[in-house]
C-alpha cells in the first residue's frame, strides 16, 4: 500500500522541472482535493503553487537548485491525510508543504508533521485552534474564524440592523469552528440566536430548514462549504425562507454561484480571501495566472501563491553555501522570519506577496490580516461590502 501511494504520489508530480531531477532537486508539495466536489477550489491551490513555482525556477536553478511541485489530493478527506503526509516526510527533497484547504485535514497534516521539521503553510484553513497547538513548524496566511466572526457580528448589527439568527453548521471541523466562533461574537450583541444546528445530508438539511422556517429568523447564517451551502440555501428558498443568508469564506467560490444558481443573489460572506481585484498587483497576478492556466484566478489561489512564495524564500534564507539542502528545521525556522511587505506597483517586477505584508507571530498567525464583508449582486457578481484589518494581537 506504501508503494503504491508513492507511486501515485509521484506520478502528480507536476512537469516543472528545468533540467533532471538530482540530489539538488527541491519539492515543494500542495495537499488539496483535486477531486470531488471540492476539486475546483482545492485545484487553486494547486494552481496558486504552481504559479510562484513556475516563476522562481530561473533563480533557483541559477543557485544549483530544480524547483519541482508535487501535488497530492486529499480528497477532503482527513482520514486519508496521515498516510499521504508521511509519503512526504519519507522523501527528504520534500522542504515545504502548502496546505491544506480544510481545518479538519490540515489539523491531521499538522500533528503529522509536528515532530517533524517539515515546514506547512496552510493557504486557507481557518480553524481557530490550528495555530494554538504549539506546531513551530505551521503557520498559515489566511485569517483565522475568529478574525471573521467579529467581522460578521460587527456587520450583522451595525449594517444589518439583525434581531434574530438561526446558525447552520456543515458539520466539518471548519463549520463548526467557524460557527462557535460566531456564537462567541455575538453574545455581546443584541441578537437572538434562534437556534444552532449541524446539517450535511440531505436528510439533516431538510429538517434544518423546517427549523429555520418554524423559527422565522432575519438571516440564517451558515458556516460550511461551497457545496453544502448552495444546498441549505435552495432548500430554503424552495421552503419559502426569505431570510438573509450569510456565511464564511467557504462561500467564496465560483462554484458556489455555479450551485447556488440565482439564489446565490443577494447572498453575503466573510472571507480573508475576496475577489483577485481587491488586492494591490491583482491585475498582473490575474494576466499571469490567466497565461498559465486559460483560467481566471480566485483569492484561494492568490494566498496559495503567497504561501508557495513565502516557503521559497524561507528556503532561500537556508541555503547553506556548498549547495546542499538546506535542513527542514532551518527552513521551518525562517519561515516565521520571512518579512514581506506590501506591494504597490507590479510594474516594478512581480510582487513576492500579493495578498499584503507577510509576517508572522509565535504561534503562525499573520500579523495583519484583512477581512472583508462580501455581497453577491443580482448578476452573480461578488462586490465588496466593507473592508477590516485585523491585528493577530487583536483576537
């Protein structure tokens, strides 16, 4: 079974090598779902990598290093995780990981990796407790649920002028963390919460909606993923819930409006991500990734590429100068020293963060994040609400 996962493992590889592969060779490895439901999101964080790979190999190779990206699919699955990770533990030209894409795999990925040097950035989990297991060698450059549930609160009050929410899990370690998160914000605020409740199957979404509908709540806000939540959401609109409907960054998606359909008007999110046009050196990152791919990039792939970037330059701060590998626990220790800052003007060359400044507390937390309140329009088009900047010494 070891081999033949190897073998699988391998056969991903993706075809960026300049020149054979050698005792120089450096992998760098994506864990996501490249299949499934979640395998279009979860491929833009291979994308993201593949991009900032692609781009750096010139330099690497000018240094005496081959770049290569392997990328492994999880599947969503957390079960499968442990056994994937250790394959990339076993192959010591592995220096760096991004991943995962949900809390519940990159927590299995984390307590893998933990005694092992191995350097994980996570682009897009945002489970409140990964960051406090004491991992040295994890960090992640999404906002964590915390940072979007005060945001969420904030909005829900102050904008929404909102009595009354009934909350809706997915049931993943992501939902429910994300929606505790929530439960905490809002119990300084004026709003009833009419009811919590973990959905998935169909039979569960079913009875959640009648209970939404029995409780006649404002907004009903879900936390989950992009293919849970078009469901709870046309499952309501086909009950006749006319109630506001808002979630968390697992709702930023395409293909959530591709599910969702035109029910997906007027819905409302909160993520770190957001649309590619919000962020400084967007519009050269999306021609790139656009040349690359025939694909417009989303804002997972954006912090898949700024994870990818900060990992490259951790390695290159580690290079020992006989131009041997440098040692994973090196690697792992100037990722937390890695100091971007934020890029204006791409016209001056390409950007090494373009998500913002890249810094990092003790625990793997950014230091400043962004949180942004979404809005899908009558068209489909995802606009901005408003904008927050979240300090890690904050939440």
């Amino acid at each position: 079974m070891f081999k033949t996962q190897t073998k699988r493992a391998l056969a991903l590889s993706l075809p960026l090598i300049l020149g054979s592969a050698s005792a120089a060779t450096i992998k760098i490895a994506t864990i996501s779902p490249l299949s499934g439901d979640l395998a279009p999101i979860g491929t833009e964080v291979q994308r993201g990598a593949e991009l900032a790979i692609r781009e750096q190999q010139k330099a690497f190779k000018a240094l005496g290093h081959d770049l290569v990206l392997t990328a492994v699919d999880d599947k969503a699955t957390a079960n499968s995780a442990g056994a994937l990770v250790k394959n990339l533990i076993a192959d010591a030209q592995v220096l760096g990981v991004v991943g995962a894409l949900n809390s519940s795999v990159t927590n299995v990925v984390g307590q893998t990796l933990a005694g092992s040097n191995l350097a994980v950035i996570s682009p897009a989990s945002t489970n409140d407790g990964l960051t406090g297991n004491g991992w040295k060698n994890f960090s992640r450059v999404v906002a964590p649920d915390k940072a979007q549930a005060v945001a969420a609160a904030a909005y829900m009050t102050e904008s929404l002028k909102v009595k009354k929410v009934y909350v809706l899990s997915d049931n993943t370690a992501y939902g429910n963390g994300l929606t505790r998160a929530l439960l905490a914000s809002l119990k300084s605020r004026p709003i009833t919460v009419a009811g919590y409740r973990g959905a998935s199957s169909d039979e569960q979404i079913q009875v959640a909606v009648r209970a939404v509908a029995a409780a006649n709540p404002d907004l009903v806000y879900f936390g989950g993923t992009d293919d849970v939540g078009p469901k709870i959401l046309k499952a309501m609109r086909a009950a006749g819930v006319k109630a506001k409907f808002m979630g968390g960054d697992g709702l930023d998606s395409p293909s959530f409006v591709k599910r969702a359909g035109i029910d997906a008007s007027g819905v409302l999110y909160s993520t770190g991500f957001g649309p590619v046009t919000v962020f400084n050196g967007s519009q050269d990152f999306a021609n790139r990734y656009q040349a690359a791919f025939k694909a417009a990039p989303s804002g997972v792939a954006v912090y898949a590429h700024d994870a990818t970037q900060t990992l490259l330059e951790a390695i290159r701060m580690s290079l020992p100068k006989n131009g041997n590998l440098p040692s994973r626990a090196a690697v792992a220790d100037n990722v937390r020293k890695v100091n971007f800052d934020a890029c204006f003007d791409s016209s001056k060359g390409t950007c090494p963060s373009i998500s913002g400044p890249i810094s990092f507390d003790s625990t793997g937390e950014r230091q400043r994040s962004r949180v942004l309140i979404m809005r899908f329009d009558e068209v489909l088009q995802p606009k901005v609400v408003t904008l927050q900047t979240v300090k890690a010494a904050d939440f």
